[in-house]
C-alpha cells in the first residue's frame, strides 16, 4: 500500500497532489530505474551510491595518463571541483569513503603555485564562477570535518579563504559600479561580462567564511555583493535571478535567462546571513522570497519535481547545464540547517525531485544511468553525463539532510586552519590592471568579443561556459 506523504497538516490541493505524484514515482520504483525507497536511509544511501559509482566512471584523474583533479573532454575544469564537493557531501550523507583519497588528492593536485586555484594549465578556460566552484568545495570540506590535508599542504580552511582574497582583489568598481567580471584575463572571451554566477559563488563563499571565523569582514562583503546584484539588476525585485549583463553597455542590457544554480548559490548565501545575524528579519525574508521563486524551476505539471527551465525543456542544454539542478538540491538542502524553518517546504520539492530523478536513473547497460529529464518517468530521456549523474546523487542523498550534522565553525568544533592572508600575498595579480595590459591583448579580446556577439545574436550559450 503507498501512503501519501505529509510534511504539515495542510491538506490543500497542491500539497495532496504532489504527495499523490510521489506516491506515484515510488510505486513506479518497484519496476524501474534506481531502487528508492524515500524512508529508507539504506535505500537512499544504496542509490545515492550507484549514482556516484556510475558518475566516477567519467572520471580518469587517478588512473594512468589521468590528472588528478580533471575530467576529460568536453568537461569544463570548473565541473571537476564541483564534483568534488558533491563527493563530499556524499560521504557527509552516507558515510562511505571509498572516494576521500581521490578528492583529497585532487583538491591538492589544482590549488596551483600559490594555493589558491589560480591553476597556470587552465589559464584559457579559468572564470572568477569556475575558481570559485573549486573555492566553494574546500569551504564544504572545512565545515564538514572532511578528512584533513597533510599537515605540509594547505588546508581546506586557508583554500577557501585565498580564493575569497584573490577574487575580492578583482572588485571592479572602474564599470557598472562594481561585481566581479566573468572572465579573469583580459584575452579570454567574456572579460566584457559580469554573470549573477560569479557574484553569486563570492557572495556565498564569504556569507560561509563569515559563519565558520566569526570574522565581520566576510560578512560585510557578502552584504556589498548582495547589494549590487540588486542595484544592478541581475536579481529582480521579486527575487528572480538573471544571467549577467555587459560591462561594454554599463551592464543595462541584463540577459533574463534563468537558472538553478544562481537561485541555489543565494540561497545558501542568504540562510548564512541569516544565522550569522542571529536570524535577522531582513534576512530572513530574503531567504524565504528565494526561496518562494525557485517555483519556477519545478514542474507545473509534475508538482515539485524540478526542471532547468531554461534549456531542459528544449532539449539545448549543453555539457555544463546538466549539473545545475546539483547545486540547487545541495544549497536548499544546506539552506535547511542554517534557517531550519524552511524544512518542510524545501524536503517536499525534495523527496519528489529525489523519487523521479531515481526513476530517470534506468538508462544504458546497467539499466541505471542516470538521464536529465527527471518529468519524463522511467522513460530515460538518452543523455549521459557527469552532470546527469551528479544531479541525481545530490537530489537523492539531500534526502538525509535532516540526519547529518549542521557545518561546524570554528567555535563549534571545526578541525581546520585557515589563514587569512592566503591568496593575497602572492607576486601574480589577476584583476590584471587596465595600464598593465598590452595593446594586443587589447585588440584580441576585442576582436574575439566582437565575433561571438555578431555570430551569437539570440544565443547566450557562451555566456554560461
């Protein structure tokens, strides 16, 4: 007999219909896809396992010929950090560390010479998001109690913070009165861009640093990010979340598009905020009007099971966007232990993502490769991907949210040292200043820019990565 899920005594028509679709997804379980059983903590950690397995086969870091720390092509640099923090909350969730040494290692293998992520073999493809991606999951590391680095290596603590230190050096007041550009060098294709991710990573990452040290200058700068992304428009005034704008027109032509992992990224910047101002009304609104909006990534149709609007739909997403509904389900699962009242309205979005993101997971040999389209049933839609498969075990394992332990801090039993000058002493000074840059640079980045807008009129792709 499947019983109807209930998180309040409310029983109005939308909460009593996605519960009815949840119920439906499990039954559906019983003959397909990924084995879920949504009450079970051995059955979530089961299919959040065979998740992670089938995603780590894309992975050839830690074998001959593989560098530690890299997905192969078509993946982006960024995604591999961002797999890493998965990873780690995987084994925050599960227990299981058949996969620690592999992150550790490959955590270490990219901080570059001087700590920080500022990796020299990834200077064509390094933005300020991808940095910091790999930023945010040594700051989970930290505040997870992840297993520590040797004592001779930096430590998780210290990594957060020098990524915080090199991308504060990059506020850019010269255009659009401040925010972090897209891109960090000058030749490298939208230099000219300044995107909501970016902003959002270096808003959540010093809101978090603010939490774990105590430290009042973190939180001062998560406020002047938050408050740009207002001033500027790239957050509306009912809490949508756009794609960026252009420092060549004073950042007035804001790409609408909308997508997870900005809404996410805020999110747990902002439940952050909210407990670091011990619950603050202000913050706490922000947190719930986020929260409220993010309807918008979860199906009308197939009540609160959610979808990347702004591509998945269409069939357009491309290598990256697969993995964006990874980073809303880890941050509203987060956000849950920094604002606990928003339980019971994010677990709900959560056990009915969770149970059809199981049912999408019955593709390829095995018959559980994981798919995008999470509506589509036990129907796998044909893709593939790292993105597909991080997707899946971050929805599933976020199912145990309420079983694992808040972040620690430093006055709440965080084992991990930190350094607060990391990342600003060194010789190397990306913001790159505008006197310091040759003519041909210039030219080039220019000319690059110029051709992808002219050949890209309507398109935005190559403003996500």
């Amino acid at each position: 007999m499947c019983i109807p899920v209930r998180t309040n005594h409310d029983r109005s028509w939308p909460r009593l219909l996605a519960s009815i679709t949840t119920c439906f997804f499990i039954t559906l379980q019983l003959c397909s896809g990924l084995q879920l059983d949504l009450d079970n903590p051995d059955s979530i950690k089961a299919a959040a396992g065979q998740a992670a397995h089938d995603m780590m086969t894309f992975y050839n870091g830690n074998q001959t010929g593989g560098i530690p720390g890299n997905l192969p092509a078509p993946y982006y640099w960024w995604e591999c950090g961002a797999m890493f923090g998965g990873l780690i909350d995987y084994y925050q969730y599960t227990g299981d560390d058949q996969y620690n040494d592999l992150v550790t290692e490959g955590l270490l293998f990219q901080t570059g010479p001087n700590n920080d992520y500022m990796t020299p073999n990834q200077t064509k493809t390094e933005g300020n998001d991808d940095q910091g991606f790999w930023g945010l999951a040594v700051m989970s590391a930290a505040e997870q109690k992840f297993p520590n680095p040797p004592s001779d290596k930096p430590q998780w603590l210290a990594l957060a913070q020098a990524v915080f230190n090199t991308q504060a050096l990059r506020w850019d007041t010269q255009f659009c009165n401040g925010g972090l550009r897209w891109q960090i060098f000058t030749f490298n294709t939208g230099y000219d861009y300044k995107n909501t991710i970016s902003n959002g990573v270096f808003f959540n990452l010093a809101a978090r640093l603010a939490m774990y040290t105590g430290n009042k200058t973190y939180a001062d700068w998560a406020e002047k990010a938050w408050d740009w992304t207002a001033a500027v428009g790239h957050m509306s005034q009912d809490y949508h979340f756009f794609d960026g704008s252009h420092t060549t027109l004073n950042c007035t032509d804001v790409n609408k598009q909308q997508w997870t992992y900005n809404a996410g990224v805020y999110l747990l910047g902002a439940a952050n905020m909210y407990n670091f101002t011990n619950g603050s009304d202000m913050w706490r609104d922000r947190v719930s009007n986020i929260l409220n909006q993010t309807s918008v990534f979860f199906s009308p149709t197939v009540p609160n099971v959610m979808v990347e609007i702004a591509c998945e739909p269409m069939g357009t997403c491309n290598n990256d966007q697969p993995s964006f509904k990874a980073y809303l389900s880890r941050w509203m699962a987060a956000t849950t232990k920094m604002a606990p009242w928003t339980y019971e309205i994010v677990i709900e979005k959560i056990r009915a993502s969770a149970a059809a993101a199981a049912l999408q997971c019955s593709g390829g040999a095995s018959g559980t490769i994981c798919g995008l389209k999470w509506t589509d049933g036990a129907k796998w839609d044909g893709s593939t991907g790292v993105g597909q498969q991080m997707s899946a075990m971050e929805v599933i394992q976020s199912l145990l949210i309420s079983r694992v332990a808040p972040p620690v801090t430093n006055s709440t039993g965080g084992i991990s040292k930190g350094d607060p000058a990391a990342g600003s002493g060194g010789t190397f000074d990306p913001r790159l200043p505008q006197d310091a840059i040759r003519q041909r640079d210039r030219v080039g980045a220019g000319f690059l820019t110029t051709l992808v807008i002219v050949s890209g009129l309507g398109s935005v792709w190559w403003m996500i990565e």
